[in-house]
C-alpha cells in the first residue's frame, strides 16, 4: 500500500444517493436508483457502507467493523468494488438533482381505490354477459371476424399491437405511481414492433411495493379482454347478430386471452416469473431451476452434467428444487395452447387459403388468399432458409489458404 492510499483512508468518501432495501435477514439489495445499477450486500458490508455514508473515514469505518464483528475488512478492496459499481461520486457535494417524474398523478390515479372499484365493476358486468351470451365467449374462430385474410391479418396485427403497448402501459405506469422513473421504449425484432418497459429503480423500493408493477400488465389485459366483451355485448343487433366492429372487438379479445395466457408460460421471464421470484427473494431462479433440469436430463442418460450449479445463489438452488414443477408446468400450458387455440386458428387459415386460391376461381377472394398466404408463410420460409444455410456452413470444412509462411488452416 503506497503513502497516497493510505492518506486516502483518511478522507471521507463521497457518495451518490444510494437505497437500501432488506430482501432477507442477511441480505441487502444497495443500490443507485438514477442509475439502476444494484448489489446485495451482506449486513456487516452494509453496516461499514452506511458508517462511510454517515461520515466515517475509510479507516475509521474499517476500525469499528473490526471492534463490532471482531474480524478486519479489507477497505482498499471494499473500496474499490463500490468504485466499480458507481457508487462512489467522483467528487463531494450534494447529488445531482434528477428530473421529476412525470404523469405520476396518473399512474396515482389509474390505481387509485376509487379505480379498482371501477374495475371490479367492469369485471364484474362482463362475467354476466358471458354466462348470458355464449356467443361471446372466446372461440378460435372469433379471430376471422371477415372474410378477407389480409383484412384479418392487418387489423389484428395493428391490434395486438396496440394491445401490447396498453399493457406495457400499465407498467410504466404503476411504476410512475411509485415515483419510479420507468419508460416505455419502441423497438423492433425483423419486421415486428416491439414494447419494452424498463422498471428503473424498482429495486429500491420495499419487496410489497414491487407486486404491483409485476402484475400490472395483467391487469391491463384483464380490463381490455373485460372491455372489448361488453362491447361486443352492446353491438348485438335485435336479431342477435353481431356487427363488423362487435365481431372485430371479439377478435382482439381473443388475442388479449391469448396475451394473458403467455404470462403462464413459467420456463421464461414472464410478469408471474419475476413477482414469484420478487416474493421469494430470489436473484436468478429461472437461471438455477434452468440448470437443475438439464442437469437432471444429462444424468438420465448417463452423461456428466456441465452446469455448474454453485454459481447460483443458496436461495435459488433452494427454491429451484420445488420451483421445477411450475416450470415444467409452464410448457405444458404453452402446449395446451397450441392445440386448443393455435391449431384450429392455423387450420382455419389453411383451409380459407385453399378454398380461395386452388378452389376459387380468379378473382378478389383469389388474390386476397394468395396475399395472406404469402405474408404468412414467405417470412418462415426465408427464416428455414437462412436457418438451413448456417448450419450448413458451420459443417462446412475448413478451406486452405495460402499466406506468406506456406499452405495454412483457418
């Protein structure tokens, strides 16, 4: 240790804003809300940083941990890893001031109480309408509410669309609600729009606090799929028939069922994941359980597993070894999907495809069912292709190349 540093053990260290939040008796998630980057911490580790905080200099904060918890830290070390986490500010002085966050008041309002007994009245008028109605209840086939394909398909996609962007919505705004700088981004995967919501500074709230943000996309759907049924409820003619607009809501709440359903699928990082895994205080439990089953179907088979399951925490190991059954629960809901809503939606579309274009002779319907047939099934085509010639290239053999040293392999 050279003099500088050890003169610099005398100065006190400036810190940004930092929270702490108790996720176990030993633990404690520390972190920079402005930043959004956090670290779990021993109790003692956060004792010593809250003493540095406090006042303390580097020295005297490593003399009390060692009177306190009878053992010597090493603070240059210590020091250093608040340094990489960005936790320690390049100079003194107050913190700087963060923007305000806006449309607080709405996310107030949107989970006011006043709003869910709202909600539970809207709920409550659209479970009377289905068992009233069995028309409006969902039904694959709702999801061609015309008979033009391309409509179906530019009218739906426009509509999940907007339907993904309400209940990330419902995110960012429970998370405004709280005060939390979350934002809702638009990015794009190939050709498709995609939401994402960052839950800036969740961490750093109180684990109770955090349940709500999780859920809140699910509440949306459910208000959604609850809104589009009572409509379709109200377009019923005197005759009982439904018009385009009924027949179109019915559609995109089908969708929004299937929305919801996805949040079921527990072998990914889903809404119910992340809230189990919040009230579990659990880090990466979708990373350990992930682990225990391949490791587990590697041992059936009489190979050696190749996941080193150490480097997860004690609590996730621990809660993996009950948790598997939800995982592999969640692909057997993904399962029952596919055959109950995905297959005779696919099937339907096949058949509509064929009547129109083998069957049908040349003409509107003719061209409308080669137009969707293509929009749906020229991207797979191009995705196997592509899938296809990588995988022949990569059993492709080295080839020999000449440099200035002679013949070599690359």
């Amino acid at each position: 240790m050279t003099e500088s540093t050890a003169d610099a053990f005398d100065d006190r260290v400036p810190f940004h804003h930092l929270t702490f939040v108790a996720e176990g008796p030993d633990e404690i998630v520390v972190g920079r809300p402005d930043t959004d980057d956090y670290a779990v911490l021993p109790a003692d580790g956060t004792a010593l940083l809250r003493r540095m905080i406090d006042g303390d200099t580097p020295r005297q904060a490593a003399r009390w941990h060692e009177e306190t918890y009878g053992e010597p830290v090493d603070i240059e070390d210590f020091l250093d890893t608040l340094r990489e986490l960005g936790f320690v500010a390049e100079q003194a002085g107050s913190p700087a001031r963060t923007a305000p966050v806006t449309f607080q008041w709405l996310g107030r309002a949107v989970f006011a109480p006043a709003a869910w007994a709202a909600y539970a009245l809207l709920v409550l008028a659209a479970v009377i309408a289905l068992v009233r109605e069995p028309a409006l209840r969902p039904d694959p086939g709702q999801v061609f509410f015309t008979e033009s394909l391309v409509t179906v398909q530019l009218v739906l996609l426009v509509g999940q669309t907007a339907g993904i962007a309400w209940h990330e919505g419902f995110h960012v705004l429970s998370g405004r609600r709280l005060g939390l700088p979350c934002r809702l981004s638009v990015g794009r995967r190939m050709y498709f729009i995609v939401f994402e919501t960052t839950l800036k500074g969740l961490l750093g709230v109180a684990k109770r606090q955090r349940y709500l943000p999780f859920l809140a996309g699910m509440v949306g759907d459910v208000l959604m799929y609850c809104g589009l049924t009572l409509y379709a409820a109200a377009d019923r003619g005197s005759d009982g028939v439904l018009g385009v607009t009924g027949r179109l809501a019915l559609a995109l709440a089908f969708l929004t069922i299937l929305r919801f359903t996805w949040q079921f699928y527990l072998f990914l990082r889903t809404d119910l994941y992340f809230l189990v895994a919040s009230v579990l205080g659990c880090h990466d439990l979708h990373g350990a359980t992930d682990a225990r089953l391949r490791n587990r179907a590697r041992r059936l088979v009489r190979r050696t597993p190749v996941v080193d399951e150490s480097v997860w925490s004690d609590r996730d190991r621990q809660v993996a070894c009950w948790y598997e059954p939800f995982y592999v629960a969640g692909a057997l809901v993904l399962t029952a999907t596919v055959v109950a809503a995905l297959t005779p939606i696919g099937v339907e579309f096949v058949e509509r495809v064929w009547d129109g274009t083998v069957e049908g002779t040349w003409g509107v319907r003719f061209w409308d069912s080669a137009v969707s047939a293509a929009s749906a099934f020229v991207p797979l085509g191009i995705l196997l292709v592509l899938g296809l010639r990588d995988r022949l290239r990569d059993r492709r053999p080295p080839r020999e190349t000449e440099n200035d040293h002679g013949l070599a392999r690359i």
